[in-house]
C-alpha cells in the first residue's frame, strides 16, 4: 500500500470533515468538481450550481454547494444571506437539525434584521423542538412577545405557537392569556381580526388532549370573549364532525358570536360552520361563497378511487411532489389501458387534514401515507383506521399494530440487513463485524443486523460504536476493533487481524468512506464491506455522492429499495411516462407513488368490516399480480410487510445488481488477496 498517499488522502478528508462541519453542509461531487471559490466568476458559477440543486430539491447537494459558496472571498452579503437561509432550511429537511441552528445564528449575525422576523424564528424554533429542546425555543417565543416595539407580523405568530406548546404542556391559563393580551396589542382592525383567524387555525390543530386543557379556562362569563369563544367553538365544531346532529348547536353559537362578541371578524364562526375551518381561515374570504370541496366529490361508478395523504407544504414538500408524479403517471398508464383511478390528494401539513379525510367518499377505502409519524398522532381517535385501509409510507408506526389497524409499504430495517445478509451467508461468509455510529439509527440497524445474523448460522464477532461527531477518533476505534498491529517503528504500516470476514457500516456514505478509509490504512482491506440503503440511494443519485474512492468499493454491496437500471417493463413505463409529463428522471419516490396506484387499482376497493387477515391477502393477491418498479412488498399473514430488496454493488455509474456467482467472484478475489505473496 502506498502510505505516504494515503496519508495525504486521510488528512484532507480531515481537513475538509472540520470544513464541511464549520459550514454546515455534508457531501460533496462525487468526482471532486466543486470545490471553494477562488474568483468572482467561479462564486457566480458555483452559486449557480447550488441554486440549481436548492430548486430541484436535492437538498443534500444544495447543502454542499451552498457549504462551498460560503467558504468563497468573493462572497456578496446578499449572496451570503441567501446562501445561509437555504443552508438552514435544507440541514432541517435533511433531519441536521445542529446545523440548521448554525446556519441560522450565522444568518442572524449576517443580517440581525432577520431576527426580527416570523420566518427566522418559525425556522429557529423548529430547530430548537428538534433536538430536544423545547424550553428553549418557548424561552425565545417568550422574549419576543415580551420585546417592546417589536411588530406585530413577529408577535402574534409567535404567541400564537406559544400558546399551542404551552396548551401542550396543560398549561390552559398560560395559554389562553397569552392569546388573550395579544389580541388587545394588535395595531388595527384588519391585524386583529387575522390573528383571530390563525387563532382558529391552531385550535383546530390541536389534539384532544391540549384542546380539552383550554376547555377548562372557557365558562359562562368569558364565552364571548377572545380566545375562549373560538376554544369553545372549536370544541362544538369536532363535536359536529363526530355527530352531525349537533351541528344545530353550532349555527346558534356562531350566531351568537356573530351579534355579540369581541371579535374583530364575527362572521369567522359563520365561514368555519358553512366553509369548514381550512377554508375559512386561509386568507381573504370574508363575504366569499362557499368553496366547491373536490374531496366530496361522488366516485364514478366503474372508478378506482384511493387516497394520498402527502404535505404540500414543509420539509417533506418536495418528496410528496415525486411521490405524487409518479402516482399520476401510473393513473395514466391504467387509463390507456381501460382502468379508471379517482385519486384524492390530501395536505397533512393542513391542521384540518383528518376533518378531510373523514369527508371522503365511503367508496375511497385504500389511503396511502401518511409520511411522517408526526401526521399520524391524530388518525387514532378519528375512527378512521377502522374505516379504511392505510398503507404507511413509513419503516414502522409505533402508535398502531401493524397487520391489523394499518399495513406498511415500506422497507424496514429487518429488510435492509436481511437484504445484504442472504447472499454472504449463503456463500460462506459466517463471522461479521458491525461499527456503527451512536445514534438512533445506527444503533437500530447494528442491532437488527446482529438479530438477523445469528437467525442465519451466523455470528457478529465484533461490534463497535463510535462518536459521528468526533472523525479524530475513528482511527483508534477502528484499529482496536481490527486488531492492528504496527510493523515497522514509522507508524505508518501495520498489520490487521480482524476476526470477521465481513464488517457492516451502518451509516451515511460520506461517513462510511471515512471508515473504510480507516480499514485499508490498517491493512484491514480484505473484508466484505456492507452498508444500509442509504448507500445504494446515495450512488443512485450522482450529484449526492460523496468524493470517495470507486476501489474502495470494489468489494462493497449494499441493499436498494429502488433500482433504476432495472430491465423489467414497469421501470421503463414510469420513466417515459414522466418524461411525456416533463416530470424528470424518476428516483424512489416516483416508483412509490406509481407502485402504490397500481397495486391499490389491483386490490379494488376493501369491503366494509373486512377482517385484518382477508386485508393482507388481497394485498398480497395484487402484489403477486404486477410488476414491481421498486423492490417487491408481501405481506405475511399478519399483515406484516417484507419488502425484498436489491442486493447492490456501488460503481461509479450507480448501482448494479449482484447475483450470487458475481458475489462468489469477487469473494473468491477477496480470499486470494488474503493468500501470502
């Protein structure tokens, strides 16, 4: 091995991992093409290039790019500003939720009028929420409700969050003060009776438990006054939902409140009752007919009707919009081919979403999402986990037995180590080593690797956790789990004697590589390598992929839930149909939505009080029944999904499938350069 390189190599990626991490952005082009900016011209260019990627939603690149431009001396303030803002909103799309507050700080630092601003405290707080801290962002809410002078377009969005964790919490009299001084602070009629309506807005978001805290500030004394009237009313209008028959109870409220209350708007009630309270509170509708609701809508006879619960709004916007691309190119497709499919699209980020859904149509029995645990907390106390059937787009849910109230389409992390198991073990391959970095998910998937394992014959010899944080540790970690020993007095060559023959990373490629970096300077470079599906994802996407070394991945394989190179017929129909639509290249989530449409057209609509087992088996009828794009979903008997995922080789030109005679050739490669020379 050439040392004195690979010392070289291992420095810069140090020196660019203490870069990347100053920026706060992660990746990098795949052939080292970006670099930072040494002349005003290269800025324009590389700007362009982040830009680029920032409006196609690759946000991982766009983190990239953006971390680059930052480092550049040509850099404008506006520039700048632009450049940390989109920073901030991509690490929170990508779950970095450290450097999203990062990027923030330095945005506020850059331009301090910012702060003054909802659209950076909104960012700041969610930031704040996600790592844990949520005395914190409460803190900082406090303080601007708290600043004098400070504008109302700041305040009141900001006391109104407040007053939602604070109702949360069942802190009902902090809450409802808040809302209550505030509302007396606003500066005219038309901005007191918008915070009315946002006001409405949020007690329509809140679950059960906090709306039911606020219940008990409300009595007879103040059921006229703001905020209690709207907390009442909102309590009356999920009672309508539930039992139509109350909803004589409701006109006569918000007739009341309509002749006799503080409001500034006292037509509000009267909108929520004959609009319902998404429309009613989306904008300038004072006066406006009713909206025509499109979900309503009677299902044709003869049409496959399904839903999709996808946000049109937040951090997951731009995966709902392919998940979407691809469920209209297969409604497409059916169509030509004589089946008609009635889909129904539902926002999850509308606080009013599971209002929507109860409306559907009874003939729309098959809903796909939602995406996100967060949009599933409400769907329990609907009833409508009994009314229909809801295929998760999601690994697992916690809140519902899965197989009886709700039925996954999805990989899990059993399927991903299943996946890159099967093949190895078969072939011989018995002792595995894991190093994985200390987090949830790679905790997750270290230990259901080892559970996998141990099911198949085989063993996990080693396991190791290191730091993700800390890259200057990764080194010591690794020599001690591959039992290097030094062979010379200059420190640079040694000698491993790891006990496995294999070893699983389970984590991101840009971190991984640095790890198996690790591996070949210790002379630990005769192991199988396997890493997680977001490795496979990782080379199906170039501008995503890290800049690693293609032969330190000659000998690596991975699982893939999406395969694009794959020959069969369904991968070819979605990639013309959106290209015909000017959709794009589809990716995973494309071949999710366009999977879902067809195998729901297969199944049919699920009849009424169908029992959890008859469910699976049409489910699993109509997956038997079509061709997957992505890798194939079954359903046990259960109802417990298994999706049988690709086994994949990285390459510099994207993943490639590996049989078990391509494994055993590169094994028996492997076992040769073992042999003494």
């Amino acid at each position: 091995m050439n040392t004195p390189r690979t010392l070289r190599a291992l420095l810069t990626v140090l020196a660019l991992s203490l870069a990347l991490s100053l920026s706060g952005c992660a990746g990098m082009d795949f052939f080292g093409k970006d670099a930072p900016p040494a002349s005003a011209q290269e800025q324009q260019a590389l700007q362009a290039k982040a830009d680029d990627a920032w409006r196609a939603g690759k946000y991982e690149r766009a983190l990239t790019l953006y971390g680059f431009v930052l480092q550049g001396q040509a850099l404008t303030r506006e520039a700048k500003v632009i450049a940390l803002e989109r920073t901030a909103r991509a690490a929170l799309t990508l779950g970095r939720y450290q450097e999203a507050l990062d990027a923030l700080d330095n945005w506020g630092q850059t331009d301090p009028k910012v702060k003054s601003t909802w659209e950076w405290t909104s960012l700041s707080v969610q930031a704040l929420s996600a790592t844990g801290r949520e005395r914190q962002a409460e803190e900082l809410l406090a303080k601007i409700i708290q600043t004098r002078g400070a504008s109302f377009d700041l305040t009141g969005p900001a006391g109104i969050e407040l007053a939602k964790r604070y109702a949360s919490r069942d802190l009902s009299s902090q809450a409802a003060q808040s809302l209550r001084t505030l509302h007396a602070k606003a500066p005219s009629r038309k901005e007191r009776a918008q915070f009315e309506s946002e006001t409405a807005r949020m007690l329509g978001s809140l679950e059960p438990k906090a709306l039911s805290s606020l219940l008990s500030t409300v009595n007879n004394a103040n059921r006229s006054v703001f905020p209690y009237n709207l907390i009442a009313f909102e309590d009356l209008r999920r009672a309508t939902v539930a039992n139509p028959a109350e909803r004589s109870r409701m006109q006569d409220m918000a007739d009341s409140l309509s002749r006799s209350s503080d409001l500034a708007d006292r037509g509000l009630p009267g909108r929520i009752l004959t609009q319902g309270l998404t429309a009613a509170t989306a904008g300038a509708v004072k006066d406006a007919p009713p909206l025509p609701d499109k979900d309503l809508a009677a299902v044709k006879p003869g049409t496959v009707a399904m839903a999709l619960l996808l946000p049109q709004t937040g951090q997951l916007r731009a995966l709902a919009a392919k998940v979407q691309a691809g469920a209209n190119a297969a409604k497409d497709i059916l169509a030509a081919q004589g089946v008609q499919v009635d889909i129904r699209i539902i926002n999850t980020d509308d606080p009013n979403f599971v209002d929507q859904l109860t409306a559907l149509p009874h003939e729309v029995t098959l809903v796909g999402g939602p995406m996100h645990s967060s949009y599933f907390k409400n769907l329990p106390a609907s009833g409508e986990l009994s009314r229909r059937v809801f295929l998760a787009f999601m690994p697992e849910v916690a809140e519902a037995e899965e197989g009886k109230h709700i039925w996954r389409f999805f990989w899990s992390p059993q399927d991903e180590v299943n996946a890159v198991l099967g093949i190895p073990v078969e072939e011989g391959v018995k002792r595995f080593g894991v190093i994985y970095p200390e987090d949830r998910m790679g905790k997750r998937l270290a230990d259901a690797f080892s559970t996998a394992a141990a099911a198949r014959g085989a063993e996990v010899t080693a396991i190791q956790a290191y730091p993700p944080q800390d890259a200057p540790k990764w080194g010591d970690i690794v020599k001690t789990m591959v039992r290097a020993t030094p062979t010379g007095t200059d420190g640079k060559s040694f000698t491993a004697r790891p006990d496995f023959q294999a070893i699983f990373i389970p984590d991101e490629l840009q971190r991984a590589d640095h790890i198996i970096g690790q591996l070949q300077f210790y002379q630990a470079d005769s192991l199988v390598i396997l890493g997680p599906q977001l490795w496979s994802a990782a080379f199906n996407t170039p501008g995503s992929r890290t800049n690693i070394s293609p032969a330190n991945y000659r000998y690596a394989f991975s699982p893939g839930a999406w395969w694009p190179q794959s020959p069969v017929r369904a991968v070819s129909d979605l990639r013309a149909q959106m290209a015909k639509a000017q959709q794009g290249e589809p990716d995973f989530w494309a071949a999710l939505g366009f999977d879902f449409v067809r195998l729901a057209a297969g199944a049919g609509a699920m009849p009424p009080d169908s029992a959890p087992s008859e469910i699976s088996k049409r489910l699993n009828d109509s997956s038997k029944k079509m061709e997957w794009a992505l890798a194939p979903i079954t359903w046990d008997a259960g109802g417990h999904a298994k999706m049988n995922m690709f086994f994949l080789r990285p390459s510099v030109d994207g993943p490639a499938q590996v049989d078990k005679d391509g494994f055993r050739e590169r094994l028996e490669a492997l076992k040769a350069k073992q042999q003494p020379q």
